[in-house]
C-alpha cells in the first residue's frame, strides 16, 4: 500500500483500495487504507526520500492571494492541553492571527479566521489540511459567505502546508526558550500577541533577503535597526526594525474584484 501510494500520490483512498484489488488481489475498505497510511508516515517519508515532493504551487505575488491556516497543541503549565491557531498570508509570511482556544472545534476556529477577516479584505484561496475542524460546517459556511477558495493539503504530505508548519516551530522554540512553563491561558494568549508583534515586525527573515514580513506585505525596503528594545515581559532583548514613517495603506483586491 505504501508503494502504491508513492508511485501514485495523487490517488484517493478510494482508488488505491481498487487499485490494490485490481494489482494485488486484496481487498481493503477505504477506511482501512486511509488508517494504513496514517500510521505509515515514516515509511512512506523514508520511500519518497531523495524524490522532489509533488506539492502544488504555493507562491503568493500579492497580499491576499493565498492564506494558511492550522492548529498546534500547546501546554497551559506543563500539563493542561491548549491549541494555538495561526492565519498565515503566503505573501511574506505575513501572520495575520495567532491565538489559543480552549479546543480545536469548527466553530471555535472559524471564529478566528472571521477576527483574522476583520477589517481586511478576504484572501482569495485559503489552504488547511483535514482536520475535522477544517470541514466542519461552521468553517466551510464562513469561507463560501466571505468567498473564499478552500484548498485542501494532499493527505500525509505535510509539506503542503509547511510554511505554517515553520511558523508553529518558530513560536514554539521562541516561547519555550524564554519561559519554563507558561501557567495560564492568558499567558499564552499574550504570548501570542507579542510573539505576532515580534515576528511580523521585528525580526527579519531570510528568505526574503533579511527583511520582514511587515516591510515585505507593504513594499518597505530594509530599515536600519533602531534602538534596543524588550519582548515578552523583558525576556527578550532585541532591535527595533519597524520604519520610523507610517506604513502606507495596503492594496487589496476586494470580494467584487475578484469576481
């Protein structure tokens, strides 16, 4: 099964079941498939090792034009569960949200995404992976309301969406580098909000020839670094790069123009 999948990744669950029939002579449900390859994954890594992956086109020329949104798991004082939600714009790697709710649920999540909308037009495709969280009703209902092209990640292929995925690690290294545990979920909530500030602002990126996502998502060339300055309740000692002039206002195609 795990070859099949290598060789064809573009099959569904369904297809390699008729596959494996039609091939091998066993016959599988599509549910038994999907489970075999979820506990694969190392397996199924390790036959694609030294292959170009096959992910889908993720390049972003404009703010807007591709959103990434996903959940991670974090812990409020070292035992209680917490989720983190991020909104991420391709463009830049711009983070337009970043927040903890209680429990990964549609609803819960689709909240998020309509405070990330707020006040900012719609982006024009916006990418998840399968969680149930992500084709729940409330969350499908918010994308088609806002008109927004929902895009699923290929199954088990994680790099799909790896740009968040580097987010979520960056937060985490950062957060857990600085506290040895946070006790709340207000703390982890102004954690987010500082981590955002930092990371959107502050902190140059190499990818985009050490600017950072603020300058990028707004067309600023780089800025000399400015004073000293702290974050995370004076944990972090860095360098205030945010321009001196306000930034201009952001061109965004609107739900009309999109058409």
């Amino acid at each position: 099964m795990v070859q099949l999948h290598v060789e064809h990744p573009t099959l569904g669950a369904g297809s390699l079941a008729q596959l494996l029939l039609r091939v091998h002579q066993h016959k599988l449900s599509r549910e038994t498939v999907r489970k075999i390859l979820k506990r694969s994954g190392p397996a199924i890594r390790e036959a694609q090792r030294g292959a170009p992956p096959t992910a889908r086109s993720l390049a972003a020329t404009h703010p807007g034009q591709l959103w990434a949104i996903d959940v991670s798991l974090v812990w409020r004082a070292g035992y209680f569960p917490l989720w983190v939600v991020a909104v991420l714009d391709h463009h830049g790697s711009y983070l337009v949200q970043l927040q903890p709710i209680a429990w990964p649920s549609g609803p819960r999540v689709a909240q998020v995404l309509r405070q990330a909308l707020a006040g900012t037009a719609a982006p024009l495709r916006i990418l998840t992976d399968r969680g149930s969280e992500f084709r729940s009703q409330a969350f499908r209902a918010l994308t088609r309301a806002e008109g927004i092209v929902h895009t699923f990640t290929k199954p088990h292929h994680p790099w799909t969406n790896g740009r968040v995925e580097r987010l979520f690690r960056t937060f985490k290294s950062t957060v857990h580098g600085l506290f040895w545990l946070v006790p709340s979920n207000a703390a982890w909530a102004h954690a987010c909000t500082e981590f955002r500030l930092f990371y959107n602002e502050h902190r140059p990126h190499q990818s985009f020839g050490g600017r950072t996502p603020h300058e990028v998502r707004y067309g600023l060339s780089q800025q000399p670094a400015g004073l000293r300055r702290t974050f995370f309740n004076g944990r972090l000692n860095w360098w205030d790069m945010q321009p001196a002039a306000p930034a201009p206002a952001l061109a965004v195609q609107s739900p009309h123009q999109r058409g």
